[in-house]
C-alpha cells in the first residue's frame, strides 16, 4: 500500500486530478497531462495543484525529527518527536506512535514504548509541541543501532465542527488497562447467531500503542465495536463524514471489514458501508458519508465491523466522525530517523562490550581521545568529561547488570 504523504493537507481537490488510494491532491508529471508540452499551461496546472492542496486556515502537520539515543538490551532512554503545525488551524492530537528499526528490520514488538504525556493535545497554528516517549528494551530484544518513524493520528479543527464526535477515536487504553477489555468508551457487540472474538490488541497499530481486532468464529451477522454518539452533538439536515483505518487478514470469501453509521430520529436508518476491505489487506482509510433527515436526532451508533462468513481477522483504528462532508481525521507519517548511538556504546559497533569498557577506561585515564558522538554516549554524569564513575556504569552495562545513572 502506498504511504499518505507527509504532509497532511485538508481534502480540497483539483477537478483535474486526485490520486484515488489516498484520497489527497497531487500535481502529475507533465507528460500524463494529455501530451501538452506547453511551459505556459504547465505553470497555470502547479499553480492551480498548489492552491487546491491547501485553503486558508487549514491545519498542515509534520513531524521534523525524531532525537534520543539507542537502547542496550535491559535498558532504557528517551525518545522525543518534534511535530510543527505551519498550518493557519489549531489540531487536535489524539495519538502517536513509535517504530523502531534496526537496519530494515521492525523491532517495535521486542521494545515497550510508553508515551510520557496524556493524549488528547492540542497543538495550534504555527506551534511546535514535543512528544516523548520512554523506551524499554527487554535483556533478549536485538541489539543495534535503531532508527524511528512516527505516525501521528489527529483532527483538524476547521473542519465542521471543529471536533472528533466520537470519544477516544485512537481506541486507546488507560494507565493498567486490559487487553481483555474494550477501549474506554467503546462496546463490543454482535448480531445471533454471528460469534466473534475480540481483543484490544498492541502487536497492530497506526498510531497510539494498540488497534481493536476482530475474529469471526461462526455466523454471518455482523460483529462489531461501536460507540453511541448522544443526539446533542448532532443535528437534523446535516451530512456527517466518518471514516477509520481497517486491515484484514485472511477473510473468506463472503465476508468483509468495514465501518458503518446508524441513526435514530424516531425511526432507525442505516447509512452506506465504506468501501469493504476484504481477503487480506494492509492498513487501509476508508471513507463514508450520511446525511440525516429534518428531525433531530436521538442518537447515532458508529460501528467497525465484520460481517459474512467466519474465519480470518480484521483491525481497527484511528476512527473519526466529522461534521459536514469533510473528514477532519487525518494521519501523518515521518520519515525514518536514526537515532545516537546507544548509551555506554563508546566504539559505535552497535553494542556494549568490553571493549568499550576498556576504551572508556583508556579515555578517563588520558590515553584515548574519544568523538563528540562516542563522549555523549558515556557520559552519564553528563560532566562533559569521562571519569571512573562513567567507567562504572558502563562496566555494568557490558555485564548486563542493572544499571542507574
């Protein structure tokens, strides 16, 4: 599947051109232009790309870098991702989250990854806000140099209503939560005879630290994770947008995941699925809209689903539901940043031997001139200089001893 771009970009679209798997603006090459090789009509076309891509008062985030230092095996350090807002509106953030590489290889399964701050944030036009994380790593995860790519799940708060209307859209949990349990403010259900099972799940995700999945067992109803929207957070006459993130895995024919809208205003109606996600898919946005009648309305239920056949798993997350016909959700992901090198590791191989407790014992002692990157590394009284007590510690680390410093 081909990555959003990163920037994220309010959906007003050129009549000339949209790119159909993300659903955003781009600007052709020249020659997918029907051939025209007019200097003149292609300036007029990037202009025109340029200013659909982002109105007035739209949100446009980033993530500008990710810094910390590598973790040793047993260990731990800080990561922080630093995210700009050069938009003209405000963003609410709901979530965000890590993956940590070594080389190609995805090793966030191995490492715990805690955010520091409570999410939601808000983050306004022209802000820069820093997220934290602590990261833990395990005395058997792998060992090297790691590398990080963030993905930020967010609201735009110049679309609609200027607000999520659903609670807790990134299906997050809460300090000790219980894969066994549904995400706050979330339910699970399921049509007779249609059997499921369910889980808040940490090994899949887009943004924050966990999705929802759902494994149909037998039946052809639908089961489902839902949320009851109150009727005073809508209106009569009023389109909604909803839309979410959704990957499958192993679906038989006949069955499907997809996301799904059902409101009452003294009668109940249905809207349109979203475009079903079947088989086995990477993380995919899907996007649907309804319109209600000229009654208020007494409720909404937003519902992620699985329905036909059993067999086959399907995910969760990042789901939003937006006044009018725009979706203010939106996901940003980084590129890959590397980060220092892990800390006791005065050689840069990558690990926290004995050899690099003889180079920082060699260096305290005045026999060995350490890099700027490797003196950073070691010095974990941060005096600017090693000393016996960064020999210490780092002797400790290449033991796999517990370690403070």
């Amino acid at each position: 599947m081909r990555r959003v771009p990163l920037r994220h970009r309010r959906r007003w679209v050129s009549p000339i051109l949209r790119d159909e798997e993300t659903r955003t603006p781009y600007c052709a090459p020249v020659g997918a232009v029907m051939g025209l090789q007019s200097r003149v009509f292609v300036a007029v076309l990037a202009a025109l790309c340029l200013f659909f891509a982002v109105p007035p008062g739209a949100a446009d985030v980033r993530v500008t870098s990710i810094g910390g230092s590598s973790v040793w095996p047993g260990g731990s350090a800080p990561v922080t991702a630093t995210v700009v807002n050069s938009g003209g509106s405000a963003v609410t953030v709901h979530a965000v989250a890590l993956r940590i590489f070594i080389g190609d290889k995805d090793v966030t399964k191995y490492l715990l990854v805690v955010p520091l701050q409570p999410f939601p944030v808000q983050v306004n036009a022209g802000e820069v806000a820093r997220f934290s994380f602590q990261v833990t790593s395990p005395r058997d995860a792998p060992s090297g140099r790691l590398a990080v790519e963030a993905a930020l799940f967010g609201y735009d708060t110049s679309v609609g209503g200027g607000k999520n209307l659903l609670d807790n859209p990134s299906l997050e949990g809460i300090s000790g939560y219980s894969a066994a349990k549904d995400p706050p403010g979330w339910s699970f259900g399921q049509d007779y005879p249609s059997t499921a099972e369910h889980a808040w799940v940490r090994d899949e995700f887009v943004s924050g630290q966990a999705s929802y999945r759902l494994s149909k067992q037998g039946g052809l109803l639908q089961s489902y994770l839902q949320q009851v929207v109150p009727g005073s957070k809508l209106k009569p006459n009023t389109t909604y947008t909803f839309s979410g993130w959704v990957k499958t895995e192993k679906l038989p024919a006949g069955a499907a995941a997809a996301l799904v809208v059902w409101w009452d205003d003294g009668a109940y109606h249905q809207s349109l699925e979203t475009p079903p996600v079947t088989g086995t898919s990477g993380w995919r946005k899907v996007i649907g809209r309804f319109t209600t009648g000229p009654r208020q309305p007494n409720l909404a239920i937003f519902r992620a689903q699985v329905s036909g056949s059993p067999g086959g798993s399907a995910w969760f997350d990042d789901l939003s539901l937006s006044e009018g016909g725009q979706d203010g959700g939106f996901t940003v992901f980084s590129q890959r940043f590397p980060l220092g090198r892990m800390l006791g590791d005065a050689n840069g191989d990558g690990a926290v031997t004995s050899a690099d407790v003889v180079l920082v014992l060699r260096a305290s002692l005045g026999l060995a001139t350490l890099s700027e990157e490797g003196l950073a590394a070691v010095d974990f009284n941060r005096n600017a200089k090693v000393d016996h007590a960064d020999v210490v510690v780092c002797l400790r680390m290449a033991l796999g001893l517990p370690t403070k410093y």
